[in-house]
C-alpha cells in the first residue's frame, strides 16, 4: 500500500498546535489533542454591510473587493441614478450615472466600468463608461433594450439577450470596443430576457431568464457563436445574479415561481449545488469569481449585501449584539475604554433631561457601579481607559469647565478647561489629550458652536489647531496626535475633518444622507466607526478609513445621543434615546477569518 508521503509528496508532521499555513488536505498529528487533522475547504455566503440606497435590478461590476452597484430600480422614488463602491467592507458612495434606470447591463473593473442599455422608462441604449470617479457617455447600444446580460471589460463587453420593453425576448449579442457597439448576427440560441452572465467577449456565459417561461438554459459563447452547454441550471430561473468566468461560473438567487436562495458553481461543463443565500431575493448584481462572489441588492431585500467564499477559512460576518444592561439609563453620556474594560460617565436623564453623576464599569457582560462623578452632569467629554480616564466640561446650564480624572477607583479633580461648555469632543489618554468643539457657555445663536482646540498633557492646557466646521453633538475617535471628528449640528453636519497635533485638515463626508448629529464613535483616526444619531433614533453604522466613509452592519436597536467604546472592530455603543432613555448596550465584532480544521476520525 502507498504511504502518504508517496501520494501526496509530503509527511504527517507531528505538532502540539495547528497550524496557521497548511493547505487543503495536509494533514498534520496534533499532539496535544491526540487527533490526525486535516484543513477543509468549504463554499459559503455570508452577510456583509448594507447598500446605502436601497434597490434592485442594477448592474454589478468588478470583484468583490473592489465592486459597483450601477443604477437599479427603487419604487420609491423610482429608477436610479446612483453609484456604489465596495470596498470588501462597506459601500461609499461614487459618482452618479447621467441616465438612470434599472435592469441594465454591466461590464468592466470598480475604476474602469460599464453601464449600458435598461430602463428609465423607456427602455434605452445609452452606454456610460466610469474613470473610479465620473460617468461619461460612450458609443449607443443598438438595438435599445433592459433585462440584458453583460460581460467583459470597459474596452471588450459583451451584451446578449434582454427585451425592447415589449413581450417579444431577444437573442441578440452585441460586443463593444471602448467606443462603439458591433452587432453579432449570431445570436442566442434561446432568445431570453432576465438573464445572467459572465465571463469575457471572446469567452462568455449567458445563464438562465425567461423566454417567456423560466429557463434553465447555459450558452457559451467563443468570440463569434453561442453553443449550447449540455449543463442546464439544476434550478431554471430569471432576475438571478452570476459570477466568475466561462470556465469557473457561480449562479444565485432569482425567481421561479418564487424567490430563491439557490446557488449553483459551474465548471465548464455541468452545475452542482452549494451554499444557499442567507436572504432570497431576484434582480440581484452580481460580481466576483466563482470563489469570492458578490450578490448586493435585489427583490425583495434591497439593501442586502452577501459574500461567497471558497475558503480553507470560516469567514464570519460583522454584526453587533446586545450587551449587558446598565443599571441607569441616559443619553448624552461619557463612554470611554475598550469592549471589555469600558466605563460609562454622567449623562442626561430625565424628567427634562437633568443630568446624572452614574458612573458604571464593564467588564464585556456586566455593569457594575462605580464611584460617582463629581457632578451631575451629562454632555461630557471623555477619552482614555477604564483606570485612566478624564471627564471634561458637561452641563446641564450653568455649563461647566471641570476636568476630572479617574484612578479606576476613584475620581480626582484635574486642571481646569479654558473654556466653560459641553458637547464637546475628547481623543487620546488622561496624559496626552486633545479637546474640541462645544457648545459654549452663554454664547448667543451660532456663536455658541466652538472650533476651540486644546491639548492637555496631564497637568495643563495649551492651545490647539481651530477646527474648521464649528459645532457640538458630534463624535470623534484616536489620539492627541491623530484623532478625527465628524459629524455635530445645529444644523446637522456630515464634515470630517483630520487632526496631527497641530491643525485640522477635511477629510471624507459621512455619506447616504446619515444624519451624524447625535452620533457616537469608536476607533483610531484611519479606522474608527460611527453608529447612530440623527433627530430620530437610527441603526445605521459606518466606517472610516483615513479617506473615506462606507457602510457597516446596522445596529440591534435605533438610537441617538447614544455614548462609544472601543476600536472599530471591537466597538461598544451604550446607553442613549430609542425614544426612551435606553439602559441597553450592544456589542460591535468585526468580520474574522479563522483556518477551517477539521478532526480526521475513522467513523
């Protein structure tokens, strides 16, 4: 008998722990738990950040690292012109397309794409093509026609099939060169609409639609004719989502009778199950390959947005989680520290929002009380660690200039601010800390919005930069050297804007009409999350790179003026108004990746 060395060109390694590296199907002896284990690969969708416009029936383009959602349909308040770009993360939002519609076509890269053809109404065959940044018309797409499929790249797509807003389904192909649209007098063998494709222009897939009747049908197309793959879908439908190439396809969701979950891979010849979405839906964009896939959008959930791995690891989505439960509940609260080490400071409550000297520990599952605050005060500004954190400024009227330490025993008074006011924002430690913004003291109408900066050492304060956008209620993340802020009101702002120890710069806008008043915030100056606030309670929550902002998991529970901790991937969110006064806290984890190992028994 062959030994596994003589198979596989490599020996059984004997290790006390696994390892981080191996790949699939190496097997190693782990001593310590006395097992043979293996790495297993395994295919599966998981849930990733929300589009911020919800919609359905709009082109993806790209990877799934760094895609688009082009156009779609809306029926509030209809067709789209919108733009999203995908980062691996979350959405941000791009530039809009000059023409928009729904069921189109798409083609091309995230900084090199293609919208063509769909429905405005009409149906139309304008073609746009994307820099990263801007939409600029290319060559008309003849004949007009929605409910198309497309592939390729900006300067070699492809178009087949779709209807020219009547009844009748078309087998039309038409390739297109950077600048102008030629027609394939060969085309579709099943003339269909509401079909999916893939691939490139010389290699193509066309899969499933509706002719009328749901297809099941795979064509493959070589550069001049369609041939028909002896692989038919194992489930017939249309409006379903495609990706990868002619060789290595993925097929999933869309419509028989009802919406499906279904997901089929193809290799070249036939389609085998795997994974199913976690939300059914029709109309989806796809975009990706056929191990790292993208389905945002679709019918009925608009705003979904899942990712399919063909992975040696587990990948597990972000999501936020509840927490433990404070024994006060307030808005307008101090948080401070990490996930597991936070502390809760202050805050308004009511009747009439008075405010309130609790002060809590957590311990990543329990709130326990603490040592109060000096003053029953909410709106105060906080920074540092559960054992080193600083308390400044607070109100309610008259408001206040105290500073205040925290020893993770007791509190100790500080220095004093300069300035008498709350709402303010604080970032870095007890020693080495950075204070902006407010609301003043006594300061009539918009005067009463500071850009006032200063830097605190541990023993005194000196001046900072001057913010450029003045304001209070907003919400900041990192250090006295590299902090950010955005966000703030009255009115409402969505300005970011970069500290490095000596002056404010703008940075990106908060982006899909997020309200950031009210806002709470969590992280380090390129990577930090805000959740929450606006006028109304809101989930929403976005991240920020240095640059940029896009989408991230949604809360639990919608709420404003709520207090944060923690990093971006390790977030706490505490306290504030769903309307009531909240005593809720909830959890933010980040996406992991972990090796897949798996135990080799003889059963």
């Amino acid at each position: 008998m062959a030994t596994y060395k003589e198979i596989f060109g490599k020996q059984i390694n004997f290790l006390s722990t696994d390892p981080v590296n191996e790949g699939e199907g190496q097997v190693w002896y782990n001593s310590t738990s006395g097992t043979f284990k293996s790495v297993l690969v395994s295919a599966a969708w998981s849930s990733s950040a929300s589009l911020g416009t919800p919609r359905h029936s709009m082109a993806g383009v790209g990877i799934q690292t760094a895609a688009l959602g082009v156009g779609g349909n809306n029926p509030t308040p209809g067709f789209r012109n919108q733009t999203e770009e995908y980062n691996g993360s979350g959405w941000s939002a791009g530039g809009n397309l000059t023409t928009g519609r729904g069921y189109l076509g798409g083609a091309g890269t995230q900084a090199a794409g293609l919208g063509f053809g769909g429905n405005t109404p009409p149906v139309t065959g304008a073609t746009e093509e994307y820099d990263g940044s801007t939409w600029t018309a290319g060559g008309a797409l003849s004949p007009v026609r929605g409910y198309l499929a497309g592939c390729g790249t900006q300067t070699a797509a492809l178009a087949s099939g779709g209807h020219a807003g009547t009844p009748t389904n078309l087998g039309t192909t038409d390739e297109y060169n950077g600048a102008s649209w030629t027609a394939n007098p060969t085309g579709l063998n099943t003339a269909r609409s509401s079909l999916a494709g893939c691939g490139t222009q010389t290699a193509a897939l066309a899969i499933g639609g509706y002719t009328p009747g749901v297809s099941s049908a795979t064509e493959e197309y070589d550069g001049s004719t369609w041939t028909t793959s002896p692989g038919s879908l194992g489930t017939a439908r249309y409006g379903l989502g495609s990706a990868g190439i002619q060789t290595a396809a993925l097929a999933f969701g869309g419509y028989t009778t009802t919406v499906v979950a279904n997901t089929e891979e193809y290799d070249g010849t036939s389609w085998t199950v795997t994974g199913s979405l976690a939300v059914a839906r029709s109309r989806i964009g796809g975009a990706g390959t056929r191990s790292a896939a993208l389905a945002p959008g679709g019918y009925p959930d608009q705003t979904a947005t899942e990712e399919y791995n063909r992975t040696a690891n587990v990948i597990t989505a972000g999501a936020w989680a509840s927490g433990g439960t404070m024994n006060v509940g307030a808005m307008s609260m101090g948080g401070l520290g990490s996930q597991t080490a936070a502390l809760r400071v202050g805050g308004s409550v009511p009747p009439g929002n008075i405010g309130t000297s609790a002060c809590e520990e957590y311990d990543g599952a329990t709130w326990t009380v603490a040592t109060v605050y000096p003053a029953a005060h909410g709106h105060i500004a906080t920074t540092g660690v559960q054992t080193a954190g600083l308390g400044v400024g607070g109100g309610p009227i008259p408001f206040t200039n105290a500073v205040n330490e925290y020893n993770g025993t007791a509190w100790t008074g500080g220095t004093i601010y300069p300035v008498s006011y709350r709402s303010a924002v604080a970032c870095g430690t007890q020693t080495a800390a950075v204070v902006t913004g407010g609301d003043i003291a006594g300061a009539p109408g918009a005067a009463r919005r500071s850009t006032i900066t200063n830097e605190y050492n541990g023993l005194s304060w000196s001046p900072g930069g001057a913010l450029g956008t003045a304001r209070y209620d907003f919400c900041g993340a990192g250090t006295q050297t590299a902090a950010s802020v955005c966000g703030g009101t009255s009115p409402a702002s969505a300005a970011t804007e970069d500290y490095n120890g000596a002056s404010w710069t703008a940075g990106g806008v908060a982006l899909f009409n997020v309200s950031s008043a009210g806002s709470s915030g969590s992280g380090t100056q390129d990577d930090w999350i805000l959740f929450g606030g606006g006028t109304a309670p809101s989930a929403a929550t976005i991240g920020y790179d240095g640059t940029a902002w896009s989408t991230r998991p949604s809360m639990v529970t919608s709420r404003y003026a709520a207090a944060g901790a923690g990093t971006a991937t390790s977030a706490l969110a505490l306290g504030g108004r769903e309307p009531g006064y909240s005593t809720a806290s909830e959890e933010f984890t980040g996406e992991t990746s972990a090796v897949n190992y798996k135990t080799i028994t003889t059963s």
